[in-house]
C-alpha cells in the first residue's frame, strides 16, 4: 500500500473538471487531501479521504481562532498533519509544540502525519541527521502515525531531493524508527513532488508514498496516483 497526500495549503479546494474523482483512494493508494479548514466538510461529502493541515494541541476555551484534535476528529477527519516546515517556520512552531500536537491528536484518534525535515544550511553544514533525529527524540509516538520527510529545501522550490538522498535518508529513519520498535510507521516524501518524478520517487526503496503540496491542486495531480 502506497499514500498520496495532497495538501492543498492556502487554496481553494481544485475546480479542475478532476476533483473529486482524482482524489479517491483504491487498493494500491491510500489518498488523502489535506483542504484548508473550511472545506473539510465539503471534501468529506464529496466522498474523500480527509485530514486537518494543523491542529492545537489546547483543550477547549479562550483559545481564538484555534481548532483542536477532538473538534478536527468531530469534523470527520481521520488524519492531521504536525510539523509541517511552514508552521515550524511561520508560526515558530518547536519540536516541542509538534510533540504536544502528536500526543493529542493520538489522543483524539487521530493518525498524526509528522513532517520532518532539514533546511539548507543544516544540510550543507552536514548536520541532516543530527536535526532530523532532535525532531523524532521530541516526540512520543507509536505505529499509529506517519512519517514524512521534508527537506525544506526543496518544499516549494521545484529543486526534488535526489534519488540518493531520499534512499539515504529513509534509511537513516528507518533505523531510529527500529530502535523506538516503530517499524510499521509508513515513511513519506515530500518536496517538490510532480507528475515527471513522482514514478521515480515513490519506486525507492524505503519510500511509501508522497506528501504532494503544488502539484495536488493540478489535473496531472492523477499520474501522481498513478505511479503507485
Ligand atoms: P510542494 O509542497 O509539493 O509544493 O513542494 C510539499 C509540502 O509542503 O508538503
């Protein structure tokens, strides 16, 4: 089983004559969509797959403008997203604010999609994987989540991590997952994925799907899927 993610960010979900049908899962690939809030119930109704693109990890009360892990759940969500790059980066969200958001999205039943990931600097001063274990030692977590490695390098940016790096990477992961006896936790990529290189990405060894950001909005959104 593969997973395809797409998450939509700041837009409207697609009006390309292919939504939903593009988005729904079958046996070989598990998709989701990550739409913003607002469009939860719509995707939902339109027969797809769901999770929240960020969750408070508050209780409820005086909290404006934030929608927690019980209420995403209630909405009919089955997934959140934690610690995606652009939270940590925007919203200064620390490994310790995603550690909060994981337990209680584990909590609310939830299965939590933990983004990790370098930057550029920490890449080329050689400390990958230094940071990428900081961000995993932060959490508690078990088999009920995913994974997925973003480099925030390439997020956006139309430059993919290479083949090597992916493989190497995933590796590296997949022995600290070992150690925490998480070895059923699916691992993601993402960063730049498209409809020319999602083929290649998702056949690496150690690679189980993809978190797609750009390129889920688009019609060739569907040779994405069909890679798996
Ligand atoms: P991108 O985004 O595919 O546009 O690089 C990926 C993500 O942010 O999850």
């Amino acid at each position: 089983m593969k997973y395809i993610f797409a998450n939509f960010k700041l837009n409207p979900i697609p009006t390309h004559t292919l939504y939903p049908s593009i988005y729904k899962s079958s046996e070989a690939v598990t998709v989701v969509v990550f739409p913003p809030a607002v469009f939860i119930h719509k995707c939902i109704a339109d027969g797809l797959a769901v999770g929240a693109q960020c969750g408070s990890s508050n209780t409820f009360g005086a909290f404006t403008g934030e929608v927690n892990m019980p209420l995403i759940k209630d909405s009919g969500c089955t997934y959140v997203l934690c610690g995606h790059s652009e939270r940590r980066t925007l919203h200064h969200e620390t490994n310790e604010d995603v550690a909060l958001q994981v337990t209680a999205a584990v909590q609310a039943g939830l299965t939590p999609v933990i983004c990790i990931g370098e930057t550029l600097a920490e890449r080329e001063s050689g400390t990958t994987e230094s940071v990428l274990q900081t961000q995993l030692n932060a959490l508690e977590f078990n088999n009920d989540c995913i994974i997925a490695y973003e480099p925030v390098w390439a997020i956006g940016t139309g430059v993919t991590a290479t083949t090597e790096q992916i493989h190497a990477v995933h590796a590296f992961l997949r022995q600290i997952l070992a150690t925490k006896n998480c070895n059923a936790v699916p691992l993601l990529y993402g960063g730049s994925v498209n409809a020319n290189n999602a083929k290649e990405i998702v056949a690496i060894d150690g690679v189980d799907g993809a978190l797609v950001g750009g390129a889920s909005l688009k019609e060739d959104f569907a040779q994405i899927v069909a890679a798996c």
